[in-house]
C-alpha cells in the first residue's frame, strides 16, 4: 500500500501541478488568453472525463483478454503522463494542446485504477480505510509538488527576472491595507450607532420630561378646580 500511496502522489500531484499552472505556462509561452481558457477548461475537462471512462473499461479488457494486470496499465498511464510534461518543459508550437490532453486523460485515468487496484489486492474487508489512503494522495500532492516544490521554484525565478530589472522586493503584509479599511469601517460603523443610541436616549428623556410637565400642569389644573369649588 504504501508503494502505491507514493505511486499515486507522484503521479496525481505531478498531473495537478501541471493543470494548476496551464494558465501561467500558456502566458509565459506567448499564447492568447481566448486558447488559454481553451485548453484549461475544455481540452483539460474532456480529455480527464475520457480518462475517468475508458481506463477502467480498458483495463478491465486488458485483463481479461492479455492477462495484463492493472498494476501494470497504471505504469504505463505515469509513463505517459510524462510525455505531456515533456512537452510542456520543452515546447513547440500547439505542443501545449496537446500536453494538455495529455496530461487531462492521465490525470482521469489515474483515480479508478488506484481504487480498483486497492480492491483487487487487500480485498475489501478494509477498503475504506484503505481507499481514504488513496484519496488523500490527491492533497498530498498537490502540496508537495505544486506549493512547496513548483512554488518555491516559481518564487526564485520571479526573483531572478525582478533582479535582472533592477528591483527589489521587500517583505510586506499585503493584506495590511485592507483590514486597515475593515477596522476602521466597523469603528465608523460603531460610532453611528453609538449616536444613534445617545440620540433616541436624548429623545425619550425629551418625551419624560414633557409628559412629566404635562401631568404637573394636569394636576395643579384640578387642585385649582377644587378649591374655586
């Protein structure tokens, strides 16, 4: 299990990073933005559905029929995979459409193999628990590879083409100015209503006293009527 677990994070996190950072690659590569969203969310979304369905019908035949092990069709899916990082590293014109599809139908192949894979050799007596080590192998990954890994390499170039402009970065809280705005709309909005409180207490000592005024003239009215009486 933990041979497959390592299997399926390489493979599923390397195929996420890369679908992650479709869209920076196709800027950097001087593609328009109409063909970024083109392959990032149609070539990526299909050719990942044709993965999902035709692995598992394929390696089902090749099982049947060849006697290939399923172990082995995922290899071969890792295998291919790397074609569309290839391709990608070392491009061509249109090469990013097809890694994209590439990498789309790898990545959809990769997730019924892992569970069917999980299935056919520890059985099913503890598939759930086994089949959550699977799932996890997904955010594993993805952060392995594409925050601490591809981050981190992204942030050095950045800080290599910033250096070769003549700039500098300096470290900062970018969120400062905002909760700058947040705190100081609340303590605006917290005086309002401090001032709408001293207001509507201001008005209702105004109607005491005027209905107590009110009442004293009521009542020297009477005694006066009283003692004429």
């Amino acid at each position: 299990m933990l041979i497959l677990f390592v299997a399926s994070t390489c493979g599923v996190g390397g195929t996420l990073t890369a679908i992650d950072n479709l869209g920076q690659i196709g800027k950097s590569l001087g593609y328009p933005d109409l063909s970024i969203e083109t392959f990032v969310s149609s070539l990526v979304s299909i050719w990942n559905y044709l993965g999902r369905a035709m692995s598992g019908f394929a390696a089902e035949i090749f099982l049947v029929k060849y006697k290939f092990p399923r172990t082995l069709v995922l290899s071969f899916i890792l295998l291919f995979s790397c074609v569309g990082h290839l391709l990608i590293a070392f491009p061509a014109p249109y090469s990013i459409y097809f890694a994209s599809a590439i990498i789309g139908f790898c990545f959809g192949a990769q997730l019924p193999l892992i569970f069917a894979i999980i299935s056919e050799i520890f059985g099913l007596k503890y598939y759930s628990t086994l089949y959550n080590f699977g799932a996890v192998s997904r955010p594993v990954g993805s952060y392995i590879l594409n925050v601490i890994v591809a981050g981190r390499l992204y942030d050095k170039e950045a800080l290599k083409q910033l250096e070769a402009l003549g700039l500098t970065r300096k470290a900062g809280d970018i969120y400062k100015n905002f909760r700058e705005e947040a705190k100081a709309a609340n303590s605006e909005m917290a005086s309002r209503e401090d001032d709408i409180v001293s207001m509507r207490e201001r008005e209702g000592g105004a109607n005491f006293i005027a209905s107590s005024d009110a009442a004293s003239c009521n009542n020297t009215t009477n005694t006066s009527s009283t003692i004429h009486h």
